[in-house]
C-alpha cells in the first residue's frame, strides 16, 4: 500500500507477463504517466507500446527509452 500509495513522475511496467499484482499496482499508483506494453485486453498505461512481433522484456526497455527520449525532445 505504501508503493502504491506513493507519488511518482513516472511507472514503467516492464514486466511481460500481466499479473493481478502487477495489475492492482497500475490501477491505484499515483504515478503521474504511466507507461507499459499494449496487450489486446484494457490497459492503464498512457503510453502503450506494441512488442507483439518481439515480446521481450529488453525489447520492452529499449523502446521505452526510445519514444520517452523522443517525447523529452519535443518539450
């Protein structure tokens, strides 16, 4: 309760396996942006990124950094 409870800028979910836990997490963080893989079912991120054709973690990561370094660009 207190991780979730706890205010942040911003939550990467860089797990690819959703869990209930992992879930919950997204749903109540006070996380200001929060960002993680697009699945076919409702997600709470406000960045979804798409990693169907290489579903793994690193890749996950990797394109993560790439579109927030891109967002921070346009600022």
């Amino acid at each position: 309760m207190h991780f979730v409870n706890e205010h942040f800028d911003i939550l990467i979910d860089l797990s690819i396996a959703k869990t209930i836990a992992s879930q919950y997490i997204l749903v109540y963080s006070q996380a200001t942006f929060k960002v993680g893989w697009q699945g076919v079912e409702q997600n709470y991120y406000d960045l979804n990124i798409d990693v169907s054709e290489k579903p793994l973690c690193r890749y996950l990561m990797e394109q993560a950094v790439f579109y927030l370094e891109s967002i921070n660009e346009k600022r």
